[in-house]
C-alpha cells in the first residue's frame, strides 16, 4: 500500500510539474514567441519607395500586421480576404482607437544556406505581388531578407502567412485570424 502511495504521489508532482512547465507564466517566463496580451515589438522598415516608417507611427489605431511574401502561395490566397477586410473597415469609427490600418511585411529575399539568393529580383517580386494582389494601404515594408530580417525575427516568425492584430496602445488583441474571423473581431471594435 505504501509503495502505490509512494508512486501515485510522484506521478501527482511530475503531472503538476508538467502543466506549470507548460504555461511558463506560472514560473514568471515567456513562451516562445509572442502572446495575446504582450506588447507588440516596434521595429522600423523600408517601404518599396525607400522610406522608413515605424510600427509606433500607427500607435492610436487598430494594426493588422501580417508577415507575407510574394512566392508564399497560402499568403497570395488570403491578400483577397486581408483587401476585403480593409475595403469595409478602414474608414469605420471605432471605440477607442482613430481607424484601422494594414501593415505587410514581406519576406521576400531569400538565400541559401551559403548565402546565394534564390530569387533573382526580390524587390521586384514583392512590388509586383502588391500591385498584382491589390493591396492598397500604404504600409509595405521589407528588409528584404527572407526569414532573416530583424522584424520576422522579433515577432518569432517561422510560417507564413502569420498575423498579428495590434490595439491601439501597441497590444497583441489577436494572432493569425482568417476570413470571416478577420473581419468578425476587428468589426467588433468598431462603433
């Protein structure tokens, strides 16, 4: 009876050991990656014109950003349902926040293992995706990069397409919402 005791009790502690290890706030860490509720990293980018503009120029209104490439097939499939979406939600009068903004980061520039690109105009390439797709905000950035830009590197991105939408004070809300789920939380927002 003692040696069952025994074993239940340890099986007990590794069980509670296993769900605190799982949820790392408990033990006063982050997870990997970025959560609902953090505050989301600013970094500065390049538009396709040269300028440099900020993730904290668009504090104040509701930020969809969303990590892209022009040779990601699943991400040129969403750009309809990302256009939609700011079509009927750009001008709308929110809550607590001075409208809705679109900021795509493109990974595009890709290399080898060796550092060789494998695509032979990425600049182009991206330019073209955004003309081709109809992505009509004004907030296009790339470092040109591939997975190896700073910005892909804060936000932890290793898939595309992957989404964050920002609040008003900087504030991951959501992360990686599609279609009707897309247009569903930020309309919620709105007045």
């Amino acid at each position: 009876m003692r040696k069952i005791s025994t074993t239940l009790f340890i099986t007990s502690l590794l069980l509670c050991f296993s769900f605190i290890a799982k949820d790392s706030r408990l033990l006063g860490t982050q997870a990997q990656g970025l959560n609902i509720g953090d505050k989301a990293p600013n970094f500065t980018i390049e538009s396709p014109e040269g300028l440099e503009f900020s993730l904290t120029d668009y504090r104040g209104k509701i930020v969809l950003l969303d990590f892209w490439a022009s040779w990601c097939g699943p991400c040129r499939k969403d750009n309809p349902n990302i256009v939609s979406v700011y079509n009927k939600l750009h001008k709308a009068a929110f809550k607590t926040a001075d409208g809705f903004e679109v900021l795509s980061i493109s990974l595009d520039g890709l290399t080898d293992r060796r550092g060789n690109q494998k695509q032979e105009n990425a600049k182009l390439d991206w330019t073209n995706a955004i003309s081709e797709d109809g992505l009509v905000w004004k907030g296009h950035g790339s470092e040109l990069k591939g997975w190896k830009g700073e910005s892909a590197k804060q936000y932890h991105i290793n898939s595309i397409p992957s989404s964050f939408l920002i609040d008003e004070k900087g504030i991951i809300i959501a992360k990686n919402l599609k279609g009707p789920a897309l247009y569903a939380t930020i309309k919620r927002l709105a007045e």
